[in-house]
C-alpha cells in the first residue's frame, strides 16, 4: 500500500531535520548534505527517506512504522548548552540602524528588544542557548525584526501588532523535551514587521524561498497523482 501524503510529508520533514542535525555535527559535508537533500525532496515513499538516514545512528523513533506509537522525541531541536558566562538579561537598542547576529553567539535568559525605524536580524541556528525558555521580549515600531531558527526549535509567540505584521513559517515538534531550549517571543509590532522563518544551516533566504517553492510544488504534484482519473483539484 502507498504511503499517504501526509505520513510522506511528515517523515520527509523529520529526515531534513535530521540531515541538518548530522551537517551540524560535522558528519558530512555541505556537498553530501545537498545530494541528501535533493534525494529527500525527491523521495516518494517513506523507506526512499529512511534510506538517506538509515547510517546516522539513532533517529529517535524515525524508523518506526507510520502511525506506530512511540515515546521517544523526533528530532527534540538543538541541544541546550550549559555556559556559565550566560547574561541573566541584556538590552538592546536599535534606532534608525541595523543588527545581525549570527554564527555562534551566547543567548541571554532574557533580552530586551526595542526597535525604532531599524532593522534587526536573530540568527539562532548556531547560538549557544541555555535549557528552558529564553524570552525575547520586543517593541516594534516602523521597523522589522526577523527570527532565523534551526529546524524543531521550540518556539512560543504571543505578540499583538497595530498596522503590522507578524509572519511565522516554522514548524516545530508536538511536544518537547523541558530541558531543550524553547525561545518565546512576547511584546508588540506597530507599523513594522516580525518575520520567523525556518533555514537549513548554511542556507541563504533565497535558497529557503527555492526550497520551500519546490516541497509545495512536490506536494501539490503528489496530490493531483493521487486523485481519481478525471478529477481535478
């Protein structure tokens, strides 16, 4: 029997994350992670993708037949890094300027955010982040902040907005373990922007926009292959 869509979708999600996961620990190459990825975007059947993952060791529960149950995490996101140097809290400004923060870099418990007609960038793909929740607390006003996160990052936002725009585009697992970091944004966005978006490490935002285009093309594919003869969607 064919695998469904969704439990095709669904696995093809986890065995990304899990590539990321293995490119981040320096298993393999950028070349190796893109020929996996492209095999994984490809694949048309669940055992296809456990193949690209079937010598990365433990999959958390990954190789489980779809629908059984199981109690282990999938892919539970980045691990929580013990630093003693970790700021309780930090405060940053951002009037009519521009932040990035990106690579490695210590994740206080709390920051304090405020932009004024700026432009802020979190990268947190390979930010040190304690276990727990981190709160970002932000105001934004007539500017634009934009959250980068590692695939199955935990992340909680509560953020009300006035003439503006809050975006998420990040899919992260049904539980989570309370020891792996969670990032939760709270405040307010007034005539300006909150972007979070999803990124395989070392992709640029157009490689994403590519990617994502080309899993709902695939998608949208595997649906119409799927219907009836003389059906339409």
């Amino acid at each position: 029997m064919a695998d469904s869509l969704v439990a095709l979708r669904d696995r093809r999600e986890q065995v990304i994350a899990r590539l990321s996961q293995s490119y981040a620990e320096d298993v393999f190459d950028v070349d190796e992670l893109e020929r996996r990825l492209d095999l994984a975007h490809g694949a048309r059947s669940v055992a296809d993708l456990d193949a690209l993952v079937a010598d990365l060791g433990d999959l958390g529960g990954i190789g489980a037949a779809p629908g059984a149950p199981s109690t282990a995490l999938v892919f539970a996101g980045p691990a929580a890094i013990d630093d003693p140097d970790r700021a309780d809290a930090k405060k940053l400004r951002v009037i009519m300027s521009s932040i990035e923060r990106r690579g490695r870099w210590s994740v206080p418990r709390r920051l304090d955010l405020r932009v004024l007609w700026g432009n802020v960038e979190l990268d947190f793909r390979d930010a040190s982040l304690g276990a727990g929740i981190t709160t970002i607390h932000v105001g934004v006003f007539m500017g634009n902040f934009e959250v980068v996160l590692p695939p199955n990052l935990a992340i909680d936002v509560d953020v009300s907005s006035f003439a503006g725009s809050v975006t998420e585009r990040h899919r992260v697992p049904p539980e989570h373990d309370p020891a792996r970091p969670v990032i939760r944004i709270v405040g307010t966005v007034r005539f300006g922007n909150l972007e979070i978006t999803t990124r395989l490490p070392g992709e640029t935002a157009r490689d994403a926009y590519r990617r994502e285009r080309r899993e709902r093309k695939q998608l949208r594919d595997a649906e119409t292959k799927a219907l009836p003869p003389g059906r339409t969607p």
